[in-house]
C-alpha cells in the first residue's frame, strides 16, 4: 500500500493552518511541519523552550548551537523573533494564546483522547514534558503520526489504551493515509491523500470512519 512520506504529511497540515497563526511545533514528526510554511502568511512559530518567531529547521550553514528547539535540533529565527524564560514559555501554553498546537502521536482515540508520551512499558521514567499543557492549552491540536504502528496495528482507535496526554483534545489526525477531523458523532475522513479505498482505509484503522 502506498504511503506519505513524513515530509509530504507535514507540507499537507501546513496548508491548513491559518494564515496570522501563533502555532506550537511539537517534538519530531511536527518540527517538519516548519519547512513547508508560505513567509507571506505571517505564522509565528512558538517553542515550548522560549522561542517565538521561529523559522525552518536550519541548514548546515545556519547552525548555531544555541539557538535550537525543543527537541535539541538548531533552528532558525524570523526578524522580530524573540527570545523568553521558560516559565513565560509556558505562561502562553497555559494561558490559551496559542491558536494550533502540533503534536506526534502514539494513539488517538475516536473522541479526540490523545496518548503520546509513553508505551506503557515497566520501569520507564515519566517523560510527558510540556505535552499536557500544550493539549489542554491550545485553542486547536492537531496530530501528524503515521496510520499504523510498525508492526501494522491501528493507531486510531476506539478508545486509547496508552497512558494519556489529554481527553478530547485532538481536533484532527494527520496521517500518511487520510486526514481525519474529531466531531461530535465520531471520525470524519476529511481527505485520503493516496489511492486507497473506503474499505482499505477502514480495515487498517481501529476506530469506525464516517466517509
């Protein structure tokens, strides 16, 4: 079955977001998301470690090791950008300045619960860092993750059956098979972004559709 690459997921949600956005650009998958952003649309990049007016993941010729993101990778700065301590940081997570939030995913449930911190797994230290706040901060999330785990199983599901992050937080799933919206009676296909039937896509997730 074709897939969406991870760039090609991360150019597709950067077309939704709304142009003038403050948006937080999670760990991994959604620092992508970065790269594929229009400079004419005014979208002000927020790092949980202090940043505002972040630019695009820098290039070998960029890199200053003292300016990077939260997840330790250099990035770049826009004119104007600015600078803060990380409780201020988190006074704008917290606060419900933020219009979108983008986060990884492990598991999303058909109500919008979110679980993207920890696989359960015995003796692992807690690891959540700014995630909840971000969750329940954010006057949107969405979610970029791949469709399924490796070893092929739904990571949309009924109900989730991680450890969670927040309840009824996601507003929409991107994957690279579909993008999905969160909504009252359950999960709406918005787009399939491959050839793939209704029936495919249905059997490859662990949540009931609405096509």
């Amino acid at each position: 079955m074709q897939r969406l690459t991870r760039n090609q997921m991360a150019e597709r949600l950067a077309k939704d977001i709304t142009p003038g956005s403050y948006v937080n650009i999670g760990i991994g998958m959604p620092e992508l998301v970065a790269n594929y952003l229009d400079p004419k649309d005014e979208i002000l990049l927020h790092s949980e470690n202090g940043i505002l007016g972040m630019g695009p993941i820098a290039k070998e010729d960029e890199v200053d090791l003292e300016l990077i993101n939260a997840g330790k990778k250099p990035v770049t700065l826009l004119t104007g950008g600015a600078f803060f301590h990380h409780v201020d940081s988190f006074i704008i997570m917290r606060g419900g300045h933020l219009d979108l939030c983008i986060l990884g995913g492990m598991q999303v449930a058909a109500n919008g619960d979110l679980a993207n911190w920890s696989l359960g797994r015995p003796g692992e230290p807690p690891a959540v860092g700014g995630a909840m706040d971000l969750a329940v901060g954010a006057r949107k999330l969405y979610v970029i993750m791949e469709h399924n785990a490796k070893d092929g199983s739904p990571k949309i599901l009924e109900q989730c059956t991680l450890p969670l992050t927040g309840l009824g937080v996601v507003s929409r799933i991107y994957t690279d098979l579909a993008v999905l919206e969160v909504q009252e009676d359950g999960l709406h296909v918005v787009e399939k972004l491959v050839d793939i039937s209704d029936e495919e896509l249905q059997s490859v997730t662990g949540a009931k559709l609405i096509f």
